[in-house]
C-alpha cells in the first residue's frame, strides 16, 4: 500500500494559483531589449495568428511538473504486509574477509572449483537463512572495515548484499583488528547476553591500526563474543614451473594465522 510520510505537503498544491491570484501580474510594457529590428516585430505581431491551443493547455505542463513536485515532497512510501518481530534473539554481526586473497580458487562447490569468496557466500548465506529471530548485521573488510549492513531482521537483505560482496572492494590487505573494532562498536549497546561476531578470514593481520588480540580483549571486556572461521584448502595441486615438469602440492593456506584465531576466540568465550 502506497501512503505518505508528509501528507500535509498537499496543502501546498493551490499555492501557484493563489500566488496568480494575489500578486500584480507583471509589467511587460517596459522594453528590456533594444531591438533594431523593432518595426518588423511590431509588422509581424499585427499580422493574423492562429491558436493552435488554449491558454489551459500551455499551462498543463507546468501545473504537472508541480503535481508531481508536490508529491515527491511529501514522501511516498510503499508499505507491505505486517511482519511480526521477535521479542527476544541475538545481535549477531558477520565480518567478512574481502581482501584480494580471497579470490583463490581452492576450494570445491557442489563439485567445481571456486574461490573462497564464492564458498563464503553460500555457506554464510545458508546460515543468515537459519537465523529466524536474530538480528544480522554485515561488516566487510580488506585494508578497511566497514559496516556494510546494520543490526536488521531483514536476513533476505543481508543475504542479497553479501552475494555482491566484490573482492578488493575495501582493498587488498586484510585488517582483522579493525573490523574486530568496529564490531565491538556496533554490538556494545545491545543487550549483553546476545552480543555475537562471527569473523570469516583466510589470513593474517597485514593491516589496520589495531591489532587483533587487542581488539579480541575490547571485545571481551565489552562482553562480545567472536567466533573465528579460517578459510581455504589445506592443499591444492598446481603446474609445476612452465608447466614441463608436472604438478605439485602445496598448502594454499601457509598464511592463515589460526594461532591468532583460536586465541580471539578463546579470549572471548567464542
């Protein structure tokens, strides 16, 4: 159902004709060119015209230009259905890692090989689908963290946003203490039993201007608990140099920093 935020703007609407009404029309007896040609225009002015329309429709264009100036200015709304909310749940923000690591192809989906990204989104978005009666929130991160999506009940949104989550977007490093920091930011005002982050990353801290650990004991002592998930393959093959000499094995994930992902967790209770 369409409605209107400021529906008092509509009084407004006789304004032109009331302004036609009460002001002086103007002068336009006083020449405000010199025109050297003025005998021809005086010829030509005299000379028989036809009307092709009536002074109402000359005006039609201006008085729709006003009808629909009117209207944007009291603010349509489109209202849906009621959605009932909980009265209870948790404030659960996700931080997601989108700096350039994260487009390694390494892992597999239903079969094919794709990045981690890709699999981020669909596990993450098949979880945000399961959390009837949270609040999300999304925070991407790369060189900087930003809330990309705020505490909402609206998990198709959250859903929707994240699977346009490009590689690089927030740059290529990855700041894991800054979207920490931010998280804490967001959460600290919620009620202190539901206060929940969950930290998606496949590296280490290369960025930032706090460190993680740091930022796991702010969050503990704001009372935010952090889940951390490392992501990516323990081992892929790849062509060997040139690709003369076969292929090998090596471990994609070398830089992952699970020993700084267990102790935020542990620092939190997460």
């Amino acid at each position: 159902m369409i409605g209107f935020g400021w529906p008092w703007v509509f009084l407004l609407l006789p304004l032109p004709w009331l302004v036609r009404r009460v002001l002086p029309p103007a002068n336009r007896e006083e020449a405000a060119l010199r025109v050297p040609f003025l005998d021809r225009l005086r010829a030509a002015a005299d000379a028989p015209r036809v009307v092709t329309r009536r002074p109402s429709l000359r005006r039609a264009p201006a008085l729709l230009v006003w009808l629909l100036l009117v209207t944007a200015a009291a603010r349509p709304e489109w209202t849906g259905d009621p959605v009932s909310l909980p009265s209870s749940g948790r404030d659960l923000m996700l931080a997601v890692d989108i700096s350039e690591s994260m487009k390694m192809p390494d892992l597999l989906w239903q079969g094919e090989q794709v990045t981690r990204l890709e699999v981020t989104r669909h596990v993450v978005g098949d979880f945000v689908a399961r959390r009837t009666g949270d609040r999300l929130g999304l925070i991407l991160f790369g060189t900087r963290a930003y809330v990309h999506v705020p505490l909402t009940f609206d998990r198709a949104t959250v859903r929707e946003l994240l699977s346009e989550a490009r590689i690089g977007l927030a740059g290529e490093s990855t700041a894991i203490g800054d979207a920490i920091g931010l998280a804490v930011k967001r959460l600290r005002d919620r009620p202190e039993s539901a206060r929940v982050l969950v930290l998606l990353t496949d590296g280490a801290n290369t960025a930032g201007e706090v460190p993680p650990v740091q930022a796991a004991k702010l969050a503990a002592a704001s009372g935010v608990r952090i889940y951390t998930i490392g992501v990516g393959a323990e081992s892929m093959t790849v062509p060997g140099p040139l690709g003369l000499f076969g292929s090998r094995r090596i471990n994609p994930s070398a830089d992952l920093d699970e020993e700084t992902l267990q102790e935020i967790a542990a620092l939190t209770g997460g």
